[in-house]
C-alpha cells in the first residue's frame, strides 16, 4: 500500500480492519412469506394485502411438454405462495377463501391448482402429471362450486386414505397410493365434473416379492396362449414381437370366447390404450412403458366398486382403481437393436399391434388423447 494513500487514509483503514464483521440473520420461512407475498400474520385475513415493495417474477403460466404428454409445469413461485398459505391457516377451505378474497392480485388469480396439489401432496406425495393437469384444467374454469367440490373430495380420500389402505389393499406399498380422475379430462367442465370419479389409485408391480394381485386373472404364475401349443408366461414375457396383441387379448378380457375391444390411440404422444367392452379393464402402452429396453412393462387397470365404512361409521361405495405393472423381457431378445430402441419398440409394442387389430370386427379403434 502506498505511503500517500496510507498517511491520507490512516482512520479508514482502522475502522475497516478493527470493525466487526455484519452478521445477517436469515428471516424464517413463514416471515418471508408474509413479507413476500403478503400473508397476514393473524387470523384477521379481511386486511387487504400490502404492495410488494420488491417486485418479484410473476408465476411461470402452464404448457404443454412435447409430444402431448398433457402434463402441466408447475412454477416454484405458485407452488411457494400456496405451499406457504396453506401452512399459515392450517385448513384447506380457509385457504381457498383467503384465494378467492385476493383473486385481484395476479399471484392468487391462478392459484387454485397449486393450492390443490399442496394440499394432497400431505397425503399423496407420489403426484402425478396426470393430476397436475387434472388441477390445471379444474383451474382455468375460476368457479368456486367447481373448486369447493374438488377440495371437499381431496379432503374425504386424504381423511380415509389408511382406513382404505387396510380395507382394500393392504399389500399395497403407501408409495404406490396415487389419486386419479377416471373422466376424460380434456372435456372436463364445472357442470359434468364428478366427485366420485376422484379416485383412490393402488399402484403395485408384479413380482416374485407380491406374487399375488387384486387384478382378477393376473398373478406371478399366469400363462396365455397365443396359438395351440405354444404357451408364455405374462410375468417377463420374452416370446414372439407378433404375439403381443394376444398378450394384449389376454390381460383385458381373460381366457375364453373372444369379446370386444375399444383401443384409444394417440399418434401425437405415440401412446395407445386397450379397454375391454364396460371399461372396467384396461391397458396402457405409452413413451414411459417402452422408453427404456431395460425397463419395458405394461400397465394394467381395473377399476372396481367396493361397499366399506368410512372413519366416521357412514356406509359409502366407493370406486377404487387398481393399477399393476407387469415387468416384460422383451429387452433381452436377441433382436433388440443397440441404437434406435425407442422408435424400434414403438414399431412393435404400439404400431404393429394397431395394425393387427385394425379390421377386426371386434375391435373399435378411435385416434384421440388417451388421458
């Protein structure tokens, strides 16, 4: 340091090096809430929320990922907010009022599918893009009927989730515990939305370790066939490519005389969907199922009625979904090329099966969402 600087500077460089150090003490979640979002304190929520001083960004609004997958891209600054208001007041529906009360401040305007998702990730953390969109699409209605029913419904399956559990599928792992919307979500609306139809979903994997399943003629050791004489087990089958849709056939229907088909496809998300004729049983064949060789599985579904008692002693049918994921060997063929398997397995577990079932007079095909 120079002479000159040093002499001029003397009292400065004193203070600099003899002061102590600023400690900045980082303020609790709940008070950066209320100071960056303005959620009051107390329960007195009629006060109007204060101006933010900082400006901050506003929410990220929702899109589409590619290949219409239908999922919905949450932002972190609504999933704060509503994480951060919920947390505040303690109960869903005060939430909701506080929601409607501030719907002129832009933060709150869309906040409904934050809040939902909030709230039934205390119950259900395994959320799915499905039910994401579900809340977005419930969302861009801003009806408050629409909006109470759906809470009210999250809070009865959140309420009686374990009661259920133990009722209907104990086996079930709590990971494997999802809710899903039965309807087409695409034509939802505030006049044919169903609270029922607002599911609890058991979501297990057929493996050595639960051999067993609640899905009617599907377990560890269950075998079809194809043609007379050939016979595969369903659990890691590793046959024919051309065999599958009868693998298909069989997972929906069951043995026996040949019923219906209705198969969904979806060319945009190169994703197909096979029903039996109530709709009761189906199956999913989508990106997630075939995207990696070493990991190809189906899904399939059933949804079933159950007669039980809620917490409260009140009898109740309820609708229940179950959902199994059947492991496939089809990667370990000999055939299975080393670049491309993504497009390759589209070709023989989506398109070539379509093909086959294309004709047939007991199959409907229709190309639409599959979700």
């Amino acid at each position: 340091m120079p002479a000159a600087y040093a002499q001029k500077n003397f009292y400065r460089i004193v203070r600099k090096v003899t002061s102590t150090p600023r400690q900045y003490v980082v303020p609790s979640p709940g008070k950066q809430a209320v100071s960056r979002y303005g959620i009051p304190r107390t329960e007195n929520f009629a006060i109007p929320l204060p101006k933010y001083r900082t400006p901050i960004k506003p929410p990220v609004p929702p899109r589409r990922y590619p290949m219409g997958k239908n999922q919905t891209a949450f932002s972190y600054e609504s999933t704060e907010l509503a994480s951060s208001l919920l947390q505040q007041v303690g109960h869903p529906l005060k939430a909701l009022r506080i929601m409607w009360r501030n719907q002129s401040n832009r933060y709150y305007r869309s906040l409904f599918p934050f809040l939902a998702a909030a709230y039934s990730k205390q119950y259900f953390p395994n959320f799915s893009p499905h039910m994401r969109e579900f809340f977005h699409k419930a969302g861009t209605f801003q009806d408050k009927n629409l909006e109470t029913q759906i809470v009210h419904r999250l809070m009865f399956l959140g309420t009686n989730k374990e009661h259920f559990h133990q009722l209907l599928s104990p086996n079930t792992h709590e990971s494997g515990m999802r809710l899903y919307y039965l309807n087409d979500i695409v034509h939802l609306t505030p006049q044919n939305f169903s609270p029922s139809s607002l599911v609890l979903s058991f979501e297990r994997k057929l493996s050595p370790q639960q051999p067993s399943t609640a899905i009617r003629h599907v377990n560890l050791k269950t075998k079809f066939h194809p043609i007379g004489g050939f016979t595969y087990p369903v659990y890691q089958y590793a046959g024919p490519w051309g065999w599958l849709p009868d693998l298909y056939n069989f997972l929906v229907n069951g043995p026996g005389p040949q019923k219906k088909l209705l198969i969904l496809f979806d060319k945009n998300s190169r994703s197909m969907a096979i029903y039996n004729e109530d709709r009761s049983v189906w199956l999913r064949i989508t990106p997630h199922e075939y995207e990696n060789a070493n990991n190809i599985h189906l899904h399939l579904h059933e949804k079933r009625p159950v007669r039980l008692t809620t917490l409260s002693g009140r009898p109740v049918t309820e609708t229940v979904m179950l959902n199994l994921s059947i492991p496939l060997g089809l990667g370990k063929r000999q055939d299975m090329p080393a670049s491309g398997q993504e497009g390759f397995l589209y070709n023989q577990l989506v398109l070539n099966p379509l093909e086959y079932f294309r004709g047939k007079d007991y199959v409907t095909i229709q190309e639409r969402l599959i979700f």
